[in-house]
C-alpha cells in the first residue's frame, strides 16, 4: 500500500535533498507512513539507500536517521531488488518485515518501504 501511495506522485528521484516522488519529498514523509499504519495496524518507514528517512509509531524519534544494518536486507533489496520477509524482535515482540524496493524510471534501487507487523506464532497440538 505504501509503495503504490508513493508511485501515486510520480516516479522516484534521488536529489541532493533526499529521494522524491514526482514533488513529494518522501525524506520526513510522516503522513505516508502514518497513513500506512492507520491502514494496517502495521508500523512503516521509508529508507533513502540504507537510512531510514521517515518512520511511523513511537519509534520514529529513536530509529530515524538510522541504518538499516541487516546484512540479508541490505544484499537482497539494495543489491539484487527484491522483497525479502525478514523475521525480528521488537522491544521483545516477535515480528515479521517486508521490505520493497524503491526504483526510479532506470529500475536503479535508491531506497526501499517497510513494514512490520506481529509474528503469528503456531501452537503445539
């Protein structure tokens, strides 16, 4: 839902101030990805290459402007442009990520969406 909101504004573009979307700088894009959540329950942030630029939830002031350091990540979305579903913990709480890529009119990778959502876990029978 994220990254069909995004190519809504036009293709993607990496200029000096941050990645664009048509005029919509997505770099501090708390709409998006507040819309995002609100839409999915699911937390979400946009990363210019490896640095998330805009985060939804109470972790926004804490892990904006951060990288993204999973090695898998990093290989299968910036590297290869692919989705890949990524298992973690957050605060304790297992959850699952997908990551998209974002590409420009070329189909060069300059960032990628996220979002998280609680890990569903089976139980014995």
């Amino acid at each position: 839902m994220l990254v069909e909101r995004i190519k809504e504004f036009g293709p993607l573009d990496e200029r000096t101030d941050g990645l664009y979307t048509g005029q919509q700088r997505l770099n501090g894009w708390s709409e998006g990805v507040e819309l995002l959540e609100r839409a999915s329950g699911n937390s979400a942030a946009i990363m210019h290459k490896d640095v998330r630029v805009a985060v939804s939830g109470a972790v926004a002031p804490r892990v904006l402007s951060t990288k993204v350091t999973e090695p898998t990540v990093l290989e299968t979305v910036l590297r290869r442009g692919e989705p890949p579903i990524q298992r973690f913990a957050l605060n304790g709480v297992p959850r699952i990520s997908r990551f998209v890529p974002l590409k420009d009119a070329q189909g060069r990778v300059l960032g990628m969406a996220a979002h998280a959502q609680h890990s569903i876990r089976s139980t014995p029978h």
